[in-house]
C-alpha cells in the first residue's frame, strides 16, 4: 500500500456518529448550589436515574439536610470537598455568587469537567431580562476563572418545578450542550441523556453560550403568560 492510499482511506473513514456517547454511568456527580431549586432537581433526577451524586454548598450542614431530604443515596457536602469528589462538577450557584464561588474553588476544580448551567438574568417590572457579563457569558466567566478546567455549559432551560416533581415521570426538553471538546460534550450530552425524556444536543463552542444562557428570559415570559413550565425541543436531529 502507498502513501496515497493510506491518504486516499483516511480520507474515506466514516464520521463519527453524533448519537455515539459514552458510558457515564459510574461517574460521580457533584452540584454546586445543590440546595438551590435548580441544583436540588438537577440533583434528585440524576440520582434517580442511578447516578451517584454529592450535593454541595457553601454550608456543609446545609447540604447535608438537603441530601437526606432527597434521599436516593445523594450526600450533601461543603462545596470545596464537593468538588474534590466529583467527577463532573455542575454550577448551579446564583448568578450574583457565581464568580466568587469558582474563584475560590480553583484548585479543587482543577483537572474536573465543570458544566455551567447559570444564566445571568435581571428582573424589572416588565419581567426578566438578559445580563451580557465582561467574559461574553456565565460559561465564559467560568472559563475564564477556571484555566485548568474543562469548562462546558448546559442545563440552561430546565424547570426546577418539573426536576422536582416525583409525580412528573419524565422530562420532554433537549438540553443545549456548549464546549470546546467534543469528547467533553459528548460526555454532558450522555449524562442529560440519563434522565429519562431528556436529550443532550450538541450547540457549539463557549462562544455562543451566551444566547443559550440569554433563552431563559423568553422561556420566564413564555411560562408566565402561559402558565406552563416551557422547555425546548430540536427538530431534525
């Protein structure tokens, strides 16, 4: 064989299939601001779906008393120690401590796959409203603050109401999933594919986390006159 038929096969190599994710299922999964509404769902229905799961806070009690509230083998922890357990760490902290929160957890980050999940909203008397941070986005932010981790971001437009509901048996949205690897995506893409009814959809580098996290003021106004818990589907994929 010459060299211009390795080329020549190289060449011909099928893609990869977009839908070919791998196993994530022995991985430990740490939430920041896991006693918040959001990071609580997040944290019951993963749990539920068999994954292990560690709640953290900036107050260990705190979360202990959450985990034993959700029960389903979740253990609630401080943030830092949190972080240190968990495989995949995902940020669901208020946008107002989001900086100072990954500040201080730089070093227990370091080497973790962080997924973002903050949007940066404001709320006036005509509803909620977008922030564009200095970075161009929370995830960014995160990028920004955490150099020696592998930043993603998803889980932007999830209802807490739904994530909490143990009546509610699943949950029909697809998750935006953003990062620079795909095999980091593929990784967030096959954990939100853990919870059943949900998908993990691939929507591009960091760069454009911005409108994704920016999405959530539509779906608030969307769910307010509607009085629904809205979430996203994509179609054709």
């Amino acid at each position: 064989m010459t060299a211009s038929d390795d080329v020549t096969n190289a060449k011909k190599a099928p893609a990869k299939d977009p839908w070919d994710l791998p196993d994530v299922s022995g991985l430990v999964v740490g939430v920041l601001g896991g006693t918040g509404d959001q990071g609580r769902g997040l944290a019951y229905r993963l749990a539920k779906a068999g994954q292990k799961v560690i709640i953290g806070s900036r107050a260990a009690e705190r979360a202990r008393t959450a985990a034993e509230e959700l029960g389903l083998g979740i253990e609630g922890l401080d943030n830092a120690e949190c972080a240190r357990r968990s495989d995949i760490v995902i940020v669901a902290v208020p946008w107002e401590g989001h900086a100072k929160t990954l500040e201080a957890l730089r070093e227990e980050l370091a080497g973790k796959l962080v997924v973002d999940c903050v949007n940066p909203l404001g709320f006036d008397k005509q509803g909620a409203y977008a922030l564009k941070p200095e970075e161009g986005s929370a995830a960014q932010q995160a990028a920004a603050l955490l150099p020696d981790s592998r930043v993603t971001a998803a889980f932007h437009h999830l209802s807490a109401v739904l994530l909490s509901d143990p009546e509610v048996a699943e949950i029909d949205t697809d998750v935006m999933v953003l990062g620079e690897k795909r095999a980091d995506t593929d990784i967030v893409q096959a954990l939100a594919a853990r919870i059943p009814g949900m998908r993990g959809v691939f929507a591009g580098r960091l760069r454009n986390a911005h409108q994704v996290e920016s999405l959530v003021a539509n779906l608030i106004s969307v769910n307010r006159r509607y009085k629904a818990h809205a979430g996203l589907r994509v179609t054709d994929v």
